[in-house]
C-alpha cells in the first residue's frame, strides 16, 4: 500500500491533489468530460480536476465515497455536488444535523457540514464510474493522509462495496486492523481500534431508483453515525 503524502494541512493536502495527474485513463476522461459537457450543462466551466474532500475540519464522522461523479464533482469541483447523488446525502445529514442545508448545487452555495467530512477513495471521474484497482491503489494514499488531519474523526460511513473495502484499506494504512475482513452491508457496524465503520448503500441512481435504498435507510445510518459521535464529545 502506498504511503500517504504526508501533508502538514488539509488545505496543502488539497493543492497538491488539485495537481495529480498520476493515472493516464483517469486523467484523459476527467479532461474529455470537462471538454465535451452534458448538453444541459453546455454554458458550465467543468472543474476537470482531482476532487478533494470537504466539510469539518474537525469533523468526527468521515464519510467515504468511491470516487467523483463525471457531471456532478467532476463539474463542480466538489465532493457529491450537483447530482442526484448528492441530493440524497446531504438531504440526510441535514436531517441528522450534520449539515446546514439539504440541497448542494455548486461550490458557494452556502452549504456547511456539522462535524463532517465527506471524501473519495477515487479522487477522478472514472470510466462508467469503474476504477481499476491498480488506480484505487494508486490513488488511495490520499485517504490515507486525509485521515491523519482529521485527528477528531472516530466514526467513518462507507458509502457502498467500494467505499467499505477503501475505508477497511485506510484504517489498516493507520494500524487499525481485524483478524478478518468484515463484509459490507447496508447498516452493518464494525469496530476498528479507534474507529467505528459503518456501511450504507451507496445513494446512487441504481439504488435509489430500485428501492434498494430509501430515505430512511440512510437517514437511520447517519443518525446512527451522528448519535456515535455525539456519545464521543
């Protein structure tokens, strides 16, 4: 596993991830998206970058998704932003206070996360939303060194498959271990040295869409997360 960068800050963390053009595929489909557009967002300036994590500094639940939407972050430049998403997550956090507001456009749209921190494992668009997993490798020591400056976080929500097996990787980066890998399902919790993981469905379209995931399924994991880090305060 790759080491972390090893930033002094967030904000050094993010200049230098704005920067990253490590992995080629990823680097020509963020670009080709960002030239071509969406017909509806043909008037947009895309973002076309790695996509660096927001919220809390000091936040207590880390939120982690599998990587930017190719016409949602990777257009507004900020994590689950201006896609439909997006629309279920924050509506969730703000319904368990973890959020401001219920609704995220675009970057100063007002929306302020309580005690939050959402990022990816993937920091790119990738292809049919399918990162390879010599990318994932490639691109994970910046979890890693995201978790290091987030000294408060003790509660951490995986956001799908993807997102369980990159947190499981970020923990271990950290000396947070278990004997065996715990299996991803929606609800379940694992304690990990310090940490608790908890699993969700991932709010994509194919889950919404087929009821996989409803509203109260993931309102119930972040009052689930938010109650945890109250209990830690």
């Amino acid at each position: 596993m790759p080491p972390g960068p090893r930033s002094r800050s967030l904000k050094t963390l993010e200049a230098k991830l704005v920067r990253c053009g490590a992995c080629e595929r990823l680097v020509e489909w963020r670009e080709q998206v960002a030239r071509d557009k969406r017909a509806s967002y043909a008037s947009e300036d895309y973002w076309g970058r790695p996509v660096p994590g927001f919220g809390d500094p000091a936040a207590k639940v880390l939120i982690v998704g599998l990587a930017p939407a190719a016409h949602g972050a990777n257009r507004t430049g900020r994590m689950f932003t201006g896609d439909r998403s997006g629309d279920w997550l924050f509506r969730a956090l703000h319904e368990t206070g973890l959020a401001n507001q219920a609704s995220a456009t675009a970057r100063g749209d007002g929306l302020e996360l309580r005690g939050a921190w959402v990022t990816s494992i993937v920091k790119c668009a990738p292809p049919d939303n399918k990162p390879t997993t010599v990318e994932r490798d490639q691109c994970i020591s910046w979890a890693i060194d995201e978790l290091r400056l987030l000294p408060t976080a003790s509660v951490v929500v995986a956001l799908g498959g993807f997102g369980w097996d990159g947190a499981l990787r970020v923990l271990a980066a950290h000396g947070h271990k278990l004997p065996r890998k715990p299996k991803f399902a929606h609800g379940a919790e694992v304690q990990i040295g310090t940490y608790t993981l908890l699993g969700s469905f991932h709010p994509s379209q194919q889950n919404t869409f087929t009821k996989r995931l409803t509203r109260p399924m993931l309102r119930e994991v972040f009052a689930r997360a938010a109650k945890l880090a109250r209990a830690r305060s």
